[in-house]
C-alpha cells in the first residue's frame, strides 16, 4: 500500500519538480518566463499535494 501511494505521488508532483528545475535554470536568462514557469510549478505543487491528500485520507 505504501509503495502505490508513494507511485502516486510521483506521478503527481515529478511535472511540478521538472517545472521548477526549468524555471530556475531559466532565471537569469529568461527572467519572464522563468517567472511563470515558477508560478505553473507553485500551483501543480498545490494541486498535486491536494489530490494526493484527498486520496490518503
């Protein structure tokens, strides 16, 4: 059981983690982009922990 629910995390939040690799690699060339690159990242992160967390409970 731990082992799906950790497969489900990942699946969730690994575009989020890519998105925010790319976002900070992006900073000091792109400064606009790399802003919402960021901002897409924060709220995937939001969105992802809430599914995940509606599915444990």
């Amino acid at each position: 059981m731990g082992i799906l629910i950790f497969i489900i995390y990942l699946i969730f939040h690994i575009p989020a983690i890519i998105l925010l690799l790319l976002g900070l690699s992006r900073l000091n060339t792109k400064p606009e982009n790399a802003k919402k690159l960021l901002i897409a990242a924060g709220i995937y992160f939001l969105i992802g922990g809430g599914i995940c967390a509606s599915m444990v409970s």
